[in-house]
C-alpha cells in the first residue's frame, strides 16, 4: 500500500470542485470556454489558497485530448499523466 500525501489525495480535479478564488475560476472557466486562452498566467499569492490546484487544473483543460474546455475529462493520457 502506497502513501499518499493528503494535499494531493483531496486536491480537486476539476474547477467545480475548487472551493474560493471564485473570481479566477470565473475568468479561466470563461477564457477556456469561449476559446480566447491568454498568453501567459501569473498565479500568485501565499502558500495554501490554491495556486497549484488551479495550475493543474488550467494544464489538464489546455492539454485535454477531448478538446480545449473547463471541464477536463479525467480519462485520457495527458489527463491521467498530470493527475499521477
């Protein structure tokens, strides 16, 4: 039996699942629904309010083989890669 650190056990995998940091949820889940991706984030802020959650987040919805939207599939390769 594997150990698994708690942080990345119940790491939300899909943006619905993310709890605050409402305002960048709105602008990413918009920008990647509409097609219009910018060409860089800056993710910033103290230790705990989620910068790596929404980075993965943001590369699994970029680099989805089903398509580019906000929601992820969580079955394909890259998606499944950037979950391990």
């Amino acid at each position: 039996m594997s150990y698994q650190v708690l942080a990345r056990k119940w790491r939300p995998n899909s943006f619905s699942e993310v709890v605050g940091q409402e305002h960048v949820i709105k602008a990413l889940s918009n920008a990647l629904d509409s097609n219009k991706i910018h060409q860089a984030y800056l993710l910033s802020g103290t230790s705990g309010v989620g910068k790596t959650t929404l980075g993965r987040i943001l590369t699994k919805s970029l680099n989805c083989e089903e398509g580019l939207k906000s929601s992820p599939c969580p079955k394909c390769l890259s998606c499944e890669a950037i979950n391990e």
